[in-house]
C-alpha cells in the first residue's frame, strides 16, 4: 500500500514518508515534540495527518520568522 494513502504509519514508513534521519525523528519522538503511538509499548506508529501538521507547523514558524 502506498504511503501517501494510509492513515497510520509505521517508523520507517514516517521516516521516508517525512524524509527525516531516523535518529531525528526517534529524537523528536523521545522528546515528545512529534505526536506518536506505541500501543504496544515498543513499535512507534504515527497518524499520517498529524505528521503532516507537524511538518506544516514547523515550516509556518520559519516563514513568521523570516517575515
């Protein structure tokens, strides 16, 4: 299944699909700066919609920042 199209990713899915490092994006999960689920204590699992507002978020900060 295309990763554009499902609703919850895996960790190497967000990474390709975020094109973050995987250590940045562990990093951003450990911190708690990145929405995530680990339902069963260890996998990491992200709603595609909520990585997609984070990305949109990061990058409108950086916009007010320039302007």
């Amino acid at each position: 299944m295309d990763i554009t199209t499902k609703n919850v990713l895996n960790f190497e899915e967000a990474v390709e699909y975020t094109g973050m490092k995987a250590s940045y994006l562990y990093k951003l999960t450990s911190t708690g700066k990145i929405p995530h689920y680990k339902p069963y204590g260890k996998m990491i699992f992200f709603r595609r919609e909520e990585l997609e507002d984070f990305l949109t978020r990061k990058a409108d900060l950086k916009l007010a920042k320039k302007g």
